[in-house]
C-alpha cells in the first residue's frame, strides 16, 4: 500500500486541496504590480526616512538643513524632525509588508509630506538664504507623495483588492 504523508493514496487524494493565505512577508504571486511596487515604495521612502535625511543634510546641507553652522552640531528643532521621520520611516517598513492594512498611515504620509513641503517652499521663497531647499527637500518630499499617492489604492480599490485576497 503507498503512503502520501502517512496516509493512504486514496485517501490523500480525496482531500479538499487545502489553501492557505501568504504571510505578512510573502508576496502573493497574483499581487496587483501597482501593491508590489507600492511595497518597495513603502521600504525605499521608510529607509530613507530612517537614515537617509540625516545623510543629505550632511552631505547638502543647504538644501536639507534650516540652519547655519557645522552640521554635526544639530540644533534641537533638527533633531526632532529627524526623531519623528526616523520613526515614520520604521512604521513605513512595517506597512510595507501589508499596505492595504495600513492605509491611513501611508496618506498620512502622503499629506504631511505635501504639507511640509508647501510650508517650506513658502518659507524658502521668503527668505532668499534659504532658497537652496527649493532644489533639494522641497522636491525630494514632493515626489515621494507622488509616487506614494499614485501607487496607493484608494478606498473601493482596496476594498475590492483586499476582498479579492481571502
């Protein structure tokens, strides 16, 4: 008599096959493309967010940094900005590996990104020494909403897309 997993044929193969939903950290094959990019999005901007604006204000600091003065010698308003990115940036990698669990967070995302950008845009044009940012955050922090807001599904999508995944 053969055996399938310590049962007999026979009754192995008049088993109801047996599906099972991907993990967090699988991406499902039949993933829409805009989610699978949608979720390298969420990485790139998360990891950038962690350690890559602290970088750039380093490396350009007229362009990402509001103040004057050696860099390493960051002011206390920098070093909050830095702590509430830094931690955007982990819940990003978070959200990543279900983004359509966590919508809410990627537009909060999205509109605080535009909403800071709009408000240092407006700062950098009223005070011409700070002009280098108009070429540096401002447009860095609009294309990440941009490209946050185009990959994410809106709310009938992610209905329809989440329905489709159980």
């Amino acid at each position: 008599m053969s055996v399938i997993q310590g049962k007999p044929i026979g009754e192995a193969l008049a088993r109801k096959p047996q599906f099972y939903a991907p993990t967090s950290t699988v991406t499902n094959v039949a993933e829409p493309d805009r989610t699978r990019y949608l979720r390298i999005a969420l990485r790139l901007v998360g990891l950038t967010f962690i350690a890559g604006i602290y970088a750039l204000i380093i490396v350009w600091p007229s362009g990402w940094s509001w103040h004057t003065g050696q860099s390493h010698q960051l002011p206390h308003y920098l070093q909050m900005i830095l702590g509430v990115y830094a931690t955007l940036g982990v819940f990003l990698l978070i959200a990543s590996r279900n983004p359509l669990a966590h919508l809410s967070l990627i537009w909060f995302t999205v509109w605080s990104t535009v909403v800071h950008a709009g408000i240092m845009a407006a700062q950098a044009l009223a005070n011409p020494e700070q002009i280098g940012h108009l070429w540096g955050d401002v447009p860095a922090l609009l294309v990440v909403a941009a490209v946050l807001a185009v990959l994410t599904p809106r709310r009938t999508a992610a209905i329809a897309l989440t329905a489709g995944k159980k």
